[in-house]
C-alpha cells in the first residue's frame, strides 16, 4: 500500500527515472507514426500490439482472468481513461502542436492528479504537494524556454492534451480504489486487452485502418517501440510505483520527461546543454524534493527547539 505520509518509497525513484524514459519516447515515436498513419489506428496498434506482448506473462506467472463483468469492470475503467481517452487526445493534439508543447501540457498532470485524488478524499490536498507541482512545472516551461512553437490556431490542440493530462488523474483513482491490490502484470495487460477492444471498435468506425495504404519499415518500427517500450513495459513499472508510492507520486513522472529527453540527446546524440535547461532540471529536482517531503522533514529536525534557544543566547 502507498505510504501513509504521501512520501516516495526509496525503491521508486529509480523506476520513475526509468518510466520518464519510456513515456518519453512515445511522443518522438507518436510524431513518427503520424506520418503515416492517422491518430486512432495509431492508437488501436498500441495497445493491441502491447497486450499481445503482455500475454504471455499471465502464463509464465500463472495469472488467472479476471471472472465475469464485474471482475473486469475496473479495467475496463482504467483503461478508458488511462489509455483509450488520453492516448487519442494526446496523438489528435499533436496533429495541431508540436511534441515540445504537448510534452509541457502532459506535465499538467500531477496537478490535475492533485486535485482528483483531494476532491475524491483518496489523498490530502497539503499546501507543499500543490507548491511541488506548480514548481515543477515552472520548471518544464524553463526547460523549453520558448522553444513549443506556440502559434495561432493551436488552441483546440492545447485542449485535447489538456483534456488527456485530465484523464490520467481520473484513471489514477480509479486504480488507487479498485486495483491497488492486483499484480502490476496483470493490471498492465488486462487494462491493455480493454483497451485494445475498445480501439477496434473506435478506429474501425472512424478511420478505417483496413484501407489505408501500407505503411513503410520506419513507421513499423517506430509502432513497435511505442508499443513494447512506452506502453507495455512502461505500464509494468507505472502500476508498480502507483501501488506502492501512491496515484500523485506516480503521476511526477511527466515533470521528469523533459529531463531525460534532454539528458538522451546529451549522451546518445551529443546535443549540447544550456544554462537554462540546467536551471530546469535543478527547479524540476527542487520541486520532487519538496513534494516527497523527506529534507524537509530531516531539516525540521535539525532546528530543534533547544538549538534555537542555543543560538539566540549567543552574542
């Protein structure tokens, strides 16, 4: 169970810096694929592609069904608003913005996260998680600097991701009530079955994708990646965290996506640093110490009030 001080469990933070990756990924290979093919079908084979490579883990770990409508009503939930609803309004909005800007509006989602879970009475809307967040994503925007390409005409774009960011809260929720109890393996790919059966009927409707003409080796393999890396193992590691550090805690990832999209372009593309991404990263690394709550805790300590009767008594 998520710790009852809102703070990160140690073994967590290593998996949110692995998760920022994964998820970060998606919003190059999304611009990829969209080359080609359009945001539904996009979508569709995400999550169908995920849930295929998921299955075998239910019989290596020997993970039963869930039994009946009610046993998979939850995932069904989960899987609307954690995939089917936020993936679509996400791709659809990067059709009107460019990925810099959609990666700043998904870091809008521990604060939307914020809210959800204090309006539900599932955690304590505390005056240091809210400064957290807004901090954090002062410290995104200084990331990009003026680097998102906003332009007039974009607004609806900046809805849609808006509207996805809002839906990741409202999945954490419903996780948090529901499946906090159920194995990460199990939730990741029977959330992902949901969804893909979801998406068939939603991409058959709209889009068609049986007639749209084949698409090329780079896309494919961009499809592939976005599926086994973003989204299958990805969601591996998310329900993890979410189960042991709490729905607002796992949702910090998206403030640490810019980080290491910046920190992978240094090392694997040898992209230069500024002053101003530094200046990012160290608000963004402020912002996750203040949310977790632990220096702040060890400080307190450390001004006792005997220590601060020593230190007014000296001249």
């Amino acid at each position: 169970m998520p710790p009852s001080d809102d703070r990160i469990d140690p073994r967590d933070w290593s998996l949110l810096a692995l998760l920022s990756v994964l998820w970060g990924g998606s919003f190059f290979f999304n611009g990829v694929v969209l080359r080609e093919l359009p945001p539904f079908t996009v979508v569709f084979l995400r999550v169908s592609i995920a849930a295929i490579i998921l299955l075998p883990g239910l019989w290596i770990y020997r993970l039963a069904f869930p039994k009946g409508l009610s046993g998979w009503k939850p995932f069904f939930a989960v899987a609307l608003f954690n995939n089917v609803l936020p993936f679509s309004l996400i791709v659809a909005g990067q059709t009107y913005i460019p990925s810099g800007l959609a990666a700043i509006l998904n870091a809008t989602t521990p604060l939307f996260t914020v809210a959800v879970m204090a309006a539900a009475g599932e955690e304590k809307l505390s005056a240091r998680r809210v400064a957290g967040v807004i901090a954090g994503l002062i410290g995104v925007i200084i990331l990009h600097g003026e680097g998102f390409g906003l332009a007039s005409g974009q607004g609806f774009g900046i809805l849609l991701c808006l509207a996805g960011a809002f839906s990741y809260g409202v999945s954490a929720l419903i996780a948090r009530r529901h499946l906090i109890d159920t194995p990460p393996l199990a939730t990741a790919t029977f959330q992902m079955l949901a969804s893909a059966l979801m998406m068939t009927v939603v991409a058959g409707v709209v889009e068609r994708p049986w007639q749209l003409p084949m698409p090329g080796p780079a896309t494919w393999l961009a499809v592939l990646c976005l599926a086994a890396l973003s989204t299958a193992l990805a969601y591996i590691v998310f329900f993890q965290i979410l189960r042991r550090s709490g729905a607002t805690n796992v949702m910090l990832v998206t403030l640490l996506i810019p980080v290491t999209a910046i920190l992978l372009g240094y090392f694997a593309l040898g992209e230069s640093i500024s002053l101003r991404e530094i200046a990012g990263a160290l608000v963004i690394g402020s912002a996750l110490l203040l949310i977790d709550g632990r220096m702040l805790k060890l400080t307190r300590r450390g001004i006792t009030p005997e220590r601060t009767a020593t230190w007014k008594a000296t001249p």
